[in-house]
C-alpha cells in the first residue's frame, strides 16, 4: 500500500491522524473521518477496525460510515470506568486496587461477557433494598455501561487475532502534533496557525518530508 500524504504504517498497519478536520464543526465532522478513511486506504484494506469510546457520537458513526468495519470499545476507556467504579465501591486503595486487577483479569480471560457476569452476581451478592446504596449505585452504572456495549468487547477474540485494543497511539500522536509543538510558555496560536503546524509535523512523522520539501512548499507563483 502506498503512503499517503498523512498515513505512516507501524507495525504493518496505517494509522491516520486527523489533523486535517480539527477546524472542522461537528455536524461536518463524521463524514471528513470518513472522507480521510477513503484516503488513507480504507477500501484496499483487508481488515478495518474501528476503536473507539463508548460515546453514543462514535457508535453513530462507526454505524453510519463504518458498518462493514470490525469495532472494538477501547481498552483503556473500559479502564477508566472500571476504576471509577472501583475507587467508588472501597475507600481502601489496597482494597479497590484488588477488585479492579480482578475486573481486568476477567477482561483479559473472558472478555466483556465474563466481567458482566461477574458485575451482575457482585450486584446480587449485595442484595437488592428498596432504597438503593451508593455502592449498589456504582455496580447498576457500570453494568448499564457494559452491557449493551458486550459486542465490542470481545478482547479474546481481539488479542488472537493481532489486534490492537487501545487507542492510546492515536492518542499519542495527538501528544506530538499538538502537546510537544503547540502547548508552552508564552505560546499563543490562532486557530489556522495551529491547523497548519500540525499539518506541518505531520510531515516528518509520516516519513514524509522530502517528498513534501521537493515540492517547494514555500515557492510564491511569480
């Protein structure tokens, strides 16, 4: 597969970052992903996969533009919650540390199906009083997360075949073309100056510079 103009392949795969829709107003935004999905290979591709949080937004999208891809709930998003929930159920950090290791575990050995079962018999365990205590509260909210987002947790099944669970490389590059270049002392952008830079940064980290330089990026028409 060739390069694009902003795709750059790890590991054999090609990650797209979308510095090209940041100044972009959301109702455009869904089809300007799809658009730099078409760009980027998307067709040509044997496998696409869709990673994402578990906003209602990204499963409008991936339903909209990108029903034909496989789709997995981010791992370190699921995480986030898995904590939240642990941090809420004990005041102990021993004690809240242990229950979301064991969350993690079932993750990891059954996927989102076992970790459910486990939340429901927790929420059992507990005993269902009329007046509803905090901590049956947090397992309520943490299963009604869970489960209707089951299909696209199936980690397992995720991890055999060799892909990527966690969005935290996109969310890295996010760090180089903006936290690194954009975020300091005493620096300020405009909106369009931002867009560009990172358009910019993109170029090197795409490996694709001297392309981008032998086209004289900075020659005026006379």
């Amino acid at each position: 597969m060739r390069r694009g103009r902003f795709r750059y392949p790890v590991d054999g795969r090609f990650y797209y970052p979308l510095n090209t829709v940041l100044d972009l107003p959301p109702g455009e935004v869904t089809v300007s992903l799809w658009e730099l999905a078409l760009r980027g290979g998307m067709l040509q591709a044997g496998k696409v996969i869709f990673i994402s949080d578990g906003g209602g937004w990204c499963d409008t999208l991936a339903k909209r533009h990108f029903h034909d891809a496989i789709r997995i709930l981010d791992w370190y998003h699921l995480s986030e919650h898995i904590w939240e929930a642990a941090r809420a159920l004990y005041g102990d950090d021993n004690a809240a540390k242990h229950w979301a290791s064991r969350c993690h575990g079932l993750l990891r050995e059954s996927s989102g199906i076992g970790l459910l079962r486990y939340l429901q018999h927790s929420r059992r365990s507990r005993g269902s009083a009329s007046g509803r205590s905090g901590r049956l509260e947090t397992l309520d909210s943490l299963i009604d997360y869970l489960r209707p987002r089951l299909a696209i947790t199936d980690y397992v099944e995720y991890r055999q075949r060799g892909f990527v669970i966690g969005s935290g490389m996109m969310e890295s590059m996010c760090k180089q073309l903006v936290g690194q270049r954009l975020k300091g002392n005493g620096r300020q952008w405009s909106e369009p100056g931002a867009v560009a830079m990172t358009a910019l940064i993109a170029q090197p980290i795409n490996r694709a510079w001297d392309a981008f330089w032998a086209a004289e990026p900075l020659r005026r028409p006379a």
